[in-house]
C-alpha cells in the first residue's frame, strides 16, 4: 500500500502529532508498505525517515510559538505532490490548516482519506482567550472530518464530540507506548537524590494555557512532596513564577525522560481539553500511578481506584485530595502503578499501528462505495456491526415484491427470495418459525397497516422490513412522512422485544433508474437515523455497490433474480451473526449463473403489462394474500422435505 501522510506537525519539533508520525512510518516500513510525508517547512527536517522522504512545503511560525511552523501550500500545491507520489490512501494528521488542503487534494485526485482526530483546536482558542473563534474552529473541523472518508477518534469522548458535530463515519484509534523505554527499571535513585524529596509529584508536557499547568498550585504544601515539571513552552517564566518550590527540568527526550517518568512516584495531568493522553500511558508503562483530570482521554485510560485517580474538571480541592492520598500511601501507590503497568502491555504501537492500516483499508473500501454511490447522503453509508451470535425463534418478514421473492423461482415454482433463504441460514442454527407477510405492489402504508398488525399477533423475536420502491416512485412523494410512520412501526415492534432488520430499497443499474437516486438516498439517510434512534439494525445496501449490477436483477429489469436475492441474503445473514455467511455466499455465487433476457421479451412480458395495470389502476399485488400468513417451521424436517437454498 502506498500511504501518503499530510502532518501539521513534524520534525524538528517533537510533540504528540510528530511522535505518533513516526511510530506510522516506522511500522509502514516494516511491514513493507511505501509512505511519503508532506510536512510545514522547518530548519532541521530531514529529508528521509524510515524510508520515506520527507516534502517540506512553505510555512509561517505560529504566533507564540516560534518553533511551531504552519504548512501554508495551496490545495493545488498539495495535490501536486500527491500526484507525484500516486497514493492509495491519504493520512491527515491532526488535521486543522494543512490538513484542510490535504483533504481537498484528496478530493481531487478521488483517493481515500483518513482523518486522525488529535488536537481539539476549538478547546485551546478558549483557553487562549479567543472564544470568538471557538464557532468558527468547530465549523472548520465539522467540514473538514465530513469531507474525509474516515475519521479516527482517541476516545469514546472525543468520538462523542464528533458526532455533535454531525461528523459520521467515526472510528476509535488510541496511541501506542513504548514499553521498552517506559518501564520501572529506569528509576533512577541518583536522580531522586537529586530532585530532594520524599515523594515526587512529576508532570510531562507542554507548558501551554490548554495545558492548564497552574491548576497544579493546588498542590503547593502537600507534605513531604516536591513538584518536578518537564517540558517547556509559552507558558514557562509565568509558572515558574507561579510554582515556586517546583523543580523545573525544561524538555527532555529518549533515555532522559524515561528516567525521569519512572522516578516520579506520582503523575499528575490536570489538562481538560486532551483527546488522548499520551503521556498517561508513558507514566502507567513506567509503574507510576496517574491522577488525571475526569474528561477527554483519561475517561480511557485511568481505571478509578485501580491505577489512579480521576478528580472532578475544575475541582482543584479533588485534586489535591487525590494527590494526598497516594502521597501518603506507598503501599497503595505500588499497588496501582503494578496495575497501569500491566494495563498498558497489550497496547503495543505495533499493534496500533495494525489497526490503522486496517482502517486504511476501510477507508480505501469506503471510497469505492462513495465513487459509486448513486447520490450524496447527508449521512453517508456505514457498514453495520454484526451483532452478536444469538438465536432467534420466530422471524418475520415484511415488505413487497422483493421479500415475496418475484424473480427467484424454486425448483417446485414458488417463489423464494432474499427473505426466505435467510431464514433458512438462520434455522441452521436449530430450527426457526418464518412468516412471510410480503405482497407485491405494497407500500409504506401496507406495511405499517395490515402487515404490521399481524406481525405483531405473531410475536416474533425478529423483523426485517424492506419497503418504499413502489412509493419512491410514485410521481410526488413525501420522504420525510414515509420515514415518520415507518419509524413508528419500528418502535411498535422493538416495543414487544422484537429486533428489526431495516434494508435500504436500491434500484437496478439503468439510466432510466437515475431519474429516482435523489429520492433513494434521501430515504436511505432517513432510514440510517431511524436505525440509530430505535436500536434497529440496518443493511445499507449502498454498501454494495454491486448490487445494481444487471446480473443480479431478474428478466423484468425492476426485481432481483436468484442470483441477486441469494447476494442480499448472505449480506444480511454476515450481519446477524451467521458463521462463515461471507464464505457460504461465495462458494453459492460460484454455483450458479444467471441467464439474460432479450429486450423484446422484457417488453412483451414485463413492461406493456405494467403500463396496462397503471392505466387501469390495477396493482400486480391486488387480490393478492401473503405466502406465509402463518408461521411455517423451517429445521430438519423442512431439510428432509427438499427445501433448499440452492
């Protein structure tokens, strides 16, 4: 894979964005993959890393930070390089100024782009006292994240704060550690003498208003302990003047401050605008307990009473509670750092480094799915997490055509469909009662009517709905109104216990189609928010860009053939759980083939027929009763009897 990462930040000046860079690129080039990096212009930066060169492009100095430069290159220039380098995926780190170009040359160059979330900018243009701004950083970063193709959050909280802000598409990727360098064998009993105190309070970062650095004044007279500070920043001369009795070390790195982290017997972060925490994890790795504050990435990473302490934001008579008490209690405080010690071992930047190139790959799949997709959604189509292995007992169908099963024949001549050959997969499991209430020619309002009610009667443990063609299109439609009473039928069956399997209508691949995408994907968003709201899940068939495809539709061009419900099946199937669905559905797509229909027959027996119906106000579905009205039991029995998903 060839992996292009845009950075606001990078060599020579060393923070977490620049440290997270680099464990990427050392891990790509152990695992074979190419990587190149377009980085802010700095005296130092090297040309080459691991591997991979290094694109410096123009930049300013950030205002207080001389060191801190701001990439300045157009989008143009951006996609240039991009270009150059033809990646398959782009990797915005901490993306706010560069990363905004980074992302439309992305766009550009139509490759997938994975937006890493790690500086929450709009909490630092408060604590700078520019909460002007603090809208506008919110707006930026909402469109810049919903312009990536995925975005990858620290912590549950910061995934929450995305989603506030209409992000979608979100996924957690926290930080690895360095468990070789961070460990308790580098304590250091010389540096301890050093420092004079009986317990050391230690604490590691930039000395920066975000970084709250003076709420630690709290802790000043704590018996027996010493505050000692590393790192360095804006901040310094005034918390020098603030802290007095502290010891400050200014910036250290590699050896220096492993040493120094694990001869802390103490780490304190007050810090309440961080989206992960790396420094948190670096303590834990070195065996020192963490006292924290109880928002942002701490929430993930301090287990209260087990490895430290998280005190109430803005408490500081918490804080210095909590630091009181591990002072005064060396038992406790080997007790816990044992205990973030031992949490932190699984948490290796390998196997961080693993997951983001799967997430990589998501994004690469995703991508596909969005250059294909027939419009754009206000929210774009999400894979479903399948859900955890159970049985069900009673399943029924509702719907139209589709689930009647139009267009896949059995070898007896009834009709099966995507519906019926779930149900088979699902009775594999040991037996299952299956009712089919769907009627061709059905609407929204049939489902949510006469199919609803008698679903109800039936008690069933699980629904699946797939509805809305026939109203989509209808010569005027009112999405909105179809998703209001859909999602009331919803409601009703989650209320007696049900799970509701919610499908996506889709059209065929064909020109005359395109007239109805708009409404399509306005009514697939819809849907996506229902599923959200009621816990219902959803099979977005956006997902499968395939689907259209001629092959999976019948000889009447409008419904799908075998092959096509036997794919629909397996999809969802993979969803709810049924072992090796995605393996099963390969092995039956390889079984069989699909036969074509010439044009004229399509008009002969489809078409003139359908339009003779709408002049006469007739439906295909009129008169018409349900399959299975009833339950029918599908095990071995029903196996013995020849039915078959063949």
């Amino acid at each position: 894979m060839r992996v292009a990462i845009v950075t606001e930040s990078f060599l020579p000046h060393m923070n977490g964005v620049t440290g997270s860079v680099l464990q990427i690129l050392r891990h790509l080039e152990s695992r074979g993959h190419d990587a190149h990096v377009i980085a802010p212009a700095a005296v130092g930066i090297p040309e080459t890393v691991d591997g991979a060169r290094i694109e410096a492009i123009p930049s300013l100095a950030l205002p207080g930070y001389r060191n801190v430069r701001v990439g300045t290159s157009t989008a143009h220039r951006v996609a240039a390089a991009l270009r150059r380098f033809q990646p398959d995926v782009v990797h915005l780190a901490s993306p706010f100024a560069l990363g905004w170009r980074g992302v439309l040359a992305a766009e550009r160059l139509d490759v997938a782009s994975v937006a890493a979330y790690q500086t929450d900018v709009a909490a630092y243009t408060e604590r700078y006292g520019i909460a002007a701004t603090t809208g506008i950083a919110q707006t930026h970063i909402a469109r810049l994240h919903r312009r990536a193709t995925l975005t990858l959050a620290p912590s549950a909280e910061s995934a929450q704060q995305l989603a506030s802000l209409g992000i979608d598409r979100v996924r957690r990727w926290g930080r690895g550690v360095d468990a070789e360098r961070f460990q308790p064998s580098r304590r250091d009993s010389a540096l301890r003498a050093a420092w004079g105190a009986e317990v050391v309070i230690g604490y590691v970062g930039r000395l920066a208003p975000e970084k709250q650095v003076e709420d630690l004044a709290a802790l000043n007279g704590v018996p027996g302990t010493r505050l000692v500070i590393v790192g360095d920043g804006p901040s310094r001369a005034r918390l020098e003047s603030l802290l007095p009795d502290a010891l400050f070390l200014g910036h250290l790195g590699g050896e220096a401050l492993a040493a120094a982290m694990a001869s802390f017997d103490l780490f304190v972060h007050p810090g309440e605008s961080e989206t992960f925490g790396q420094t948190l994890q670096e303590a834990h790795a070195s065996g020192v307990p963490v006292i924290a504050t109880g928002r942002g990435g701490p929430l993930d990473l301090v287990r209260m009473g087990i490895d430290g302490w998280l005190y109430r934001p803005g408490d500081l008579g918490d804080l210095r509670m909590r630091v009181a008490d591990l002072a005064g209690d060396a038992r406790k405080r080997r007790a816990f750092g044992e205990a973030g010690r031992e949490a932190v071992q699984g948490r290796s930047w390998s196997s961080v480094c693993d997951q983001l190139v799967g997430h990589f790959e998501d994004a690469r799949m995703l991508h596909r799915v969005d250059a294909g997709a027939r419009a754009r959604r206000v929210v774009r189509p999400e894979a479903s997490v399948p859900v955890p292995p159970r049985r069900w007992h009673r399943y029924v169908a509702l719907g139209d055509s589709l689930t009647e099963g139009l267009c896949d024949p059995a070898p007896d001549g009834a009709l099966r469909g995507w519906a019926d050959r779930l149900a088979l997969l699902l009775a594999a499991r040991g037996g299952l009662h299956y009712a089919n209430l769907a009627i061709r020619s059905k609407r929204v309002g049939d489902v949510c009517g006469t199919q609803l009610e008698r679903a109800l009667e039936l008690r069933p443990d699980l629904v699946s709905i797939l509805i809305g063609a026939n109203d989509l299109v209808k010569h005027r439609v009112n999405v909105a109104a179809l998703a209001l009473r859909l999602e009331d039928a919803v409601v009703r069956l989650r209320g007696i216990g049900a799970d509701v399997v919610l499908v996506t209508p889709f059209l065929p691949g064909r020109r005359a189609a395109s007239i109805y995408t708009r409404r399509f994907s306005a009514f697939a968003t819809a849907l996506a928010g229902i599923a959200a709201r009621t816990g219902a899940i959803l099979i977005d068939t956006d997902l499968h860009p395939s689907l259209p495809d001629r092959p999976n539709w019948g000889e009447d061009l409008v419904h799908l053939s075998s092959r096509g419900h036997r794919f629909l099946a397996y999809r969802a199937a993979e969803v709810l759980g049924v072992p090796d669905a995605d393996a099963l559905g390969v092995l039956d797509a390889a079984l069989h083939e699909n036969e074509t229909i010439g044009a004229g027959v399509w008009w002969r027996r489809h078409a003139l027929p359908w339009v003779w119906r709408r002049l006469h106000g007739r439906a295909a579905g009129d008169g018409r009763s349900a399959k299975h009205d009833d339950y029918v039991y599908l095990g071995r029995s029903s196996a013995a009897r020849g039915v078959s998903v063949s």
